[in-house]
C-alpha cells in the first residue's frame, strides 16, 4: 500500500515495497541525418544539437548529418574536419533541421515536373 523510502543503502526489495533513490535522468532528441536520435543529456541537463548552417553546401558528412551536441565537440570528433562557421548550434529538442533538407526533396519533382511541360 503505497511506496516507501528504502533503509539507506538497502536495495530496493519488492517485499518490502521500497524504492530506493536513483538519480534523475534526461535525455532529449536530435536529428542525425533523417532520423531522430535520442540523446543523454550533461550532468547540466543542457540540449545541444548541431547540424550545417543555411549557407553550408559542401560534402563533410559528419557536419551534413548533424547529430547530438556542439559544434566544437562534433568538430573535435571528426575525422574529416570542417569549419566552425559551417556548423550551426541550437538548444532545442529536434531544432538542428534546415530547411534546405526539407525543401529540396519537395522542390525536386516540382521542377522536374515543370521541365517536362
């Protein structure tokens, strides 16, 4: 009936009915290529995310995908390095989208579509 506090340093024991204390997690979402990807948070509870800025156009995949956590750590990790300025940051869940990934696979038949006529 109910939940109780274990004895410090008991295990948690279904006959006695105790939780024992284990520590808060948290984790969030970001893109990595097309998929969500979840992620362990810091110790800080931070959300980083970063993928390629507006105006990056080159082929470094580490950078084109994006992934879980900061520009400069992704950067560190690369094998095949790319520029700070090409990478940009955000702090939100599912935030490192661009729109280019989701207007060029729209714009692609509609332009093929309009040639042909």
């Amino acid at each position: 009936a109910g939940c109780l506090s274990c004895a410090m340093g008991a295990a948690e024991d279904p006959n006695v009915g105790c939780n024992p204390y284990k520590s808060p997690t948290f984790s969030f979402q970001c893109y990595v290529g097309k998929n969500e990807t979840r992620c362990p948070a810091d110790a800080g509870f931070t959300i980083a995310c970063f993928g390629p800025a507006k105006a990056y156009n080159g082929a470094v995949a580490a950078l084109a995908n994006g992934g879980c956590g900061t520009c400069a750590a992704a950067r560190t990790a690369a094998s095949d390095a790319f520029e700070l300025a090409d990478c940009a940051d955000c702090s939100k869940t599912l935030c490192n989208t661009s729109s280019a990934k989701v207007l060029v696979p729209f714009l692609a038949p509609l332009i093929a579509a309009l040639f042909f006529l």
